[in-house]
C-alpha cells in the first residue's frame, strides 16, 4: 500500500504577451488584455490551467483590445506565450552521498513538458 499524501494534479501557468517586438523598440502597447489580473500589465494576460490527467486537453482564452489612440494599425500585433508547471521553479536536490541504501524511497518526481 502506498502512504503519504496523494500528490494534486500539476497546474501550467501561461503568460500572454501582446505586442512584445513594439515594446522591445521602447513604444507602448497597442492592446489592452480583457479581464486580466490587477497585477498583470495592460499587455499581459496570465492564468494557470489543472492538468487532470495525461493527454487531456484543455483550452485557454484572453482577449484583448485595440487602445483607442493608436495610430499604427497596419502593423500586425505579435502574441508571445510562455508556460511551465506551476510550482516547479525551484529544484529539490539533497546533499550527501551519492548512492541510496537499500530500501531508501525517492522523493516525488515533478512531472516534465
């Protein structure tokens, strides 16, 4: 039998950005993302997703909006997304040795994209 707790299903945080080769030229954004978080800039629109389990899909969707007072609408608004699992950003190693004895358990691996 297993003991322990169950380990909840990963999470993968995204990023939306919006507009990101203008900005990287120091202009400001030309669209506003609808119904984004207060932290988020105006360009940016981020959420995470529950991965219940292996090869379930999942869809996301963020909208976003021309700002009135932009001259510049021929130009097309590139979209960048960034994604990971959520809680994943620090990594659990052990000091010590280097071999495990015998009947030792391993830690919980993080799953991988």
């Amino acid at each position: 039998p297993r003991h322990g707790p169950v380990p909840l299903p990963p999470a993968l945080e995204y990023v939306f950005d919006a507009d990101t080769d203008r900005r990287r030229l120091g202009h400001a954004p030309r669209v506003a993302f609808l119904g984004r978080r207060p932290s988020d800039p105006e360009h940016q629109f981020s959420n995470t997703v529950e991965l219940s389990r292996q090869h379930a899909r999942s869809c996301a969707t963020a909208t976003f909006q021309l700002q009135d007072s932009i001259r510049d609408k021929l130009r097309p608004i590139s979209v960048t997304l960034a994604y990971g699992i959520q809680g994943t950003g620090t990594s659990r190693h052990s000091r010590g040795t280097s071999r495990h004895s015998r009947g030792a358990t391993l830690p919980p691996l993080s799953p991988v994209l």
